[in-house]
C-alpha cells in the first residue's frame, strides 16, 4: 500500500484547497493554494506549504507526524511575532485506495492529484 500513497493528494473545504505531498522517504508536506486559479491542473508552485513531518502506515492505518516548521520559517523572514509552535500526530485507517481517491473510514478522503 505505500507505493499507493506516494505522491500528491488534495481536497477541497470551504476557503479553497489543501494539498499533501508524500514522498517515497516518508516525508511529507502540507500546504494550501496560494490563490483560485482557473484551471484543472494544481501544480506545486500554486500551493503555500506551511506543515512538514514524516508518514509511514502501520497496517491500514496512515500515521502523519507534522510541525509547523514551515511556517515558523515564513514568519522569521518577517517583522511579525511567530505564532505558537504546534505539532501534530493524526492516525486515519484507510478503508481503500486507488489512482484517484484515499478514503478512510471516517468518510473523509483525499484525491490524487494528476500531473
């Protein structure tokens, strides 16, 4: 199942959309567009990435480990005061997956995204 889950993965919500990229070294980001585009195709430099961490699956179950890193970098490069260091661990079980959707058993999915 991991080399099912390399790759680019999104979803949409109510401001715009996310974007996860994994990567075959169980890295990962997160980030969101940058602005709404018209067009079918998302590529990286569109999105904002401000989450970074580490994946791997423990039987069905993908865990994500992330900080806020990204973010923090943005933020030191400005006058602004940095917000507060998070870190995150979510554990979502993924009841199937395929070249177009990740969904897991809550309901909630991602979608693959194609280059």
């Amino acid at each position: 199942m991991e080399k099912n889950i390399v790759g680019a993965w999104s979803w949409t919500y109510i401001e715009g959309r996310g974007r996860m990229e994994f990567s075959a070294g169980h890295r990962v980001k997160i980030g969101f567009l940058r602005e709404e585009v018209g067009t079918a195709h998302f590529w990286q430099s569109k999105f904002v990435f401000l989450h970074s961490g580490t994946w791997r699956l423990e039987g069905d179950v993908l865990v994500t480990e992330t900080n806020d890193q990204l973010l923090w970098d943005r933020f030191s490069r400005s006058r602004l005061d940095k917000p507060q260091f998070e870190t995150r661990m979510e554990c979502d079980r993924i009841v199937q997956i395929d070249d177009e959707k990740m969904i897991f058993d809550d309901g909630s999915f991602l979608n693959r995204d194609h280059r």
